[in-house]
C-alpha cells in the first residue's frame, strides 16, 4: 500500500506550498523539493482577486493571510496619453456582497510567507532546499524522482509545480520553450514618501498607453507602493530579475502624458522581466504525476492571476486527492478535468487584453476608451463574475459567454 508514502511536490513556490498545507489540512503527507538553496520568493507586488481568498480560507490560512494584505478602493484604469481616468471598478460592499470576499494587494514574499509558516508549522509537511527534480519514473504503486545531486525520492505521487521552466513538464508535455512576448516588464517597490502626493491613491491603477503601461498600488499596510511598468519592445530572450538604470526603463514611457512618466522617475533599483507564457494544453497528467500552477498554464500577467490560478489548482488537486486516496491516479484526471478549460481561458484571454485593454494606440485606444466609459459597476461584475465568483471547485466555463 503507497498510503504510507508522500506525496512529492516539485517547487516551493506559491503553487507547491499552497499545495502541500492543503493535503497536510487533509491528513496527507507530502515532502516539498525546492531547487534553490533556500525558500523564498522574488519580485513584488500581486493582486487577489476575491477567488484567492476562497482558496485561501480551503486552505486553511484565510486569516493569516487577510491579515498580511492591503485592501484597495478601487481598480483604475487610466489614460496614459492624455492623463484622464477611462473607468473605475469600486471594491465596496457591494463588491464584496457580490462576490463574497474582498480585492487585496499583498507583497509576494509576504504572501509566500504565509504559506511557508503553514508548511513548517505542520507535521505533515516535510521541506527540502536544493533538491531539484530533473526527471521521475513510475510504476502502479510509487513515483521515483531524480535529484539534480544524484538522489532519488520515492512517493505516492509526483506534483510538477516547479514553474514555467518546469522539469516534470518536459516529461510529461514535452512541448518545448515557452512562448517570448516580446514584453519588457520593470518592477521596483518605493517608500510612500516618494511616491508623487497626487497619485498616492488606495487603487489598484492602471495607466494604458500605445505599446506600454503603467501600474501602481500601496503595499505593506500602505508604507510603500509597487511599481510595475511594462513595454512591447520585441525583446526575443527570456529574462528575469536583471537590475537596470532608470534610463532604460523610460526609453518605453517618451510618449506618455507626464502625470504618468513621472511615476518612472520615481522609481529606485528596477528589475527587468522578459514575459512568457505557453499555449494552452490538453493534458497535464502522466499516471501518478500531474502538473499545477506556471508548469501546468504560464499566463502573462494583464489578468493579474497567476499566482490565483495556482491557488486554486491546490484547492482542486487537494480536493480529489482527499476525496479518492485509493485511485489517485483517476483524481488526478478528475483535477485536470476541473481546471484545464479555465485556466486555458485566463491564459488565452490575458493575451487578448494586453493587445485590447493595455496597449492599444490611436482608434483602437479611443474605442476602448468610449466602450469602458459606458459600463457601470454593475456591469464589471456582470463581466468579471465567472473569474472572481471561482473558487476552484466549479466547472470549468459557463454556459454564457460574456
């Protein structure tokens, strides 16, 4: 009997502790092999959408988690050319009615953070650094992986959560590099002080020029803002975290109105972030080995989802993990039943508003511009309820497409 064994997980990121504490909540051991020689996470901000607060409370970490965010007023999205607001999306009580929970901002290594005290605070959980996974075998009762140090792990199963460079996903997809976009994402996280007086607002806001934008949203209970501003520059090579001067980053921001490149100039130590995502696939699933988060559905970022997606897919591997201990292997389809059309949509949709909402120019900026103007609050939520109403357990995609 493989009862006795763990469950190996491939990753310690967002994905694979989110992951690990939820089977550890239902009575499943699992052992985290994380490559790097120690667990954390770079980069900055993210956004959470309410459907990461249902992951979150499944998971067990709700108030923990509640605790550590910062709750924003609004979603605003601005013109970058001429400085005037296109729309707002107010996150209320009325918001919050409609979806059950709130919107949030949290710092990544916060929310990576409450994850990991989940893990180490847990029996059930073992962690280990500097033990990448390179390849596995299989057979009806056990998974062996390979170690990048010469060792091998044996388990019940095997979860690829080890991102969009994923090892597991070569064996299991085989599909190649992921996609180049060609966009050029810069992050640097600033002291509230410097950030310029009148746009020191309790939103998420988002500046939309021709080819870039803007982003920005308070941090750490209002004590800095997160800076993150993007450019098509047609960069042909995966990159990430490469510090920068603040004159590259405005090269991409000339054209816009100055209300908006002022934001750039405030900025201090940026990283530069090549994007990439993959097409969606039909299969995740190798026998006892599956695929979840950025190796299963690398996205790109417009959709701010990807760590939410990641969430979620924890919440649906724990769910028919626990609910069929004796046939893994069918709940492992049955996960990849559940989630493999809706995360296809966000990936495949995030695309689609990069080009639409994001970056367009001249009569495609003003259309935007006039379509968003005429929608009121109740008709965002009409339009983002399949995505925030999800907690990961639903069907895949409505019957109504919107």
């Amino acid at each position: 009997m493989t009862l006795d064994l763990p469950v190996l997980i491939a990753g310690g990121g967002i994905g694979g502790l989110a992951t690990a504490i939820g089977l550890a909540q239902k009575g499943i051991r699992s052992l985290v092999l994380e490559r790097a020689p120690h667990l954390g996470e770079i980069g900055a901000g993210i956004q959470l959408g309410p459907n990461a607060f249902h992951a979150f409370d499944y998971l067990g970490v709700g108030d923990t988690a509640r605790a550590m965010a910062v709750y924003v007023d609004n979603l605003r999205l601005m013109d970058a050319m001429d400085g005037s607001e296109i729309t707002r999306i107010p996150l209320d009580e009325a918001f919050r009615a409609r979806f059950k929970n709130p919107y949030a901002v949290i710092h990544r290594g916060d929310l990576h953070g409450v994850f990991l005290t989940a893990c180490r605070d847990h029996p059930l959980v073992e962690l280990r650094t500097s033990s990448e996974v390179t390849s596995y075998r299989q057979d009806d009762s056990s998974v062996t992986a390979a170690l990048a140090n010469g060792e091998t792990v044996t388990g019940r199963l095997l979860i690829g959560a080890d991102g969009l460079w994923s090892n597991i996903r070569k064996q299991v997809v085989g599909d190649g590099a992921p996609r180049v976009s060609g966009h050029t994402t810069y992050r640097s996280v600033i002291p509230t002080a410097d950030m310029p007086e009148d746009l020191r607002w309790n939103a998420a806001t988002l500046w939309a020029g021709p080819k870039c934008h803007i982003v920005h949203y308070p941090l750490k209970g209002g004590d800095q803002f997160n800076l993150v501003v993007t450019y098509h520059n047609d960069a042909s090579s995966p990159e990430a975290g490469v510090s920068v001067s603040n004159e590259e980053v405005a090269k991409g921001f000339e054209h816009v109105a100055p209300i908006a490149r002022q934001i750039i100039d405030r900025g201090q130590n940026w990283k530069r972030w090549v994007l990439c995502d993959r097409d969606p696939v039909q299969n995740w699933v190798d026998g006892r080995v599956a695929l979840l988060g950025d190796a299963a559905h690398p996205m790109l970022q417009y959709f701010a989802q990807g760590a939410c997606m990641a969430m979620e897919d924890a919440v649906a591997l724990t769910h028919h993990l626990s609910a069929r201990p004796d046939d893994p292997e069918a709940a492992l389809e049955q996960y990849q039943q559940l989630r493999r059309l809706r995360t296809a949509r966000v990936q495949l949709q995030s695309r689609e508003i990069g080009q639409h909402v994001y970056h367009p120019a001249g009569a495609h900026a003003e259309l935007r511009n006039a379509v968003m103007r005429a929608k009121s609050p109740q008709n965002w939520y009409d339009i983002v309820e399949w995505l925030y109403g999800g907690t990961g357990l639903e069907g895949a995609v409505s019957s109504e497409t919107r």
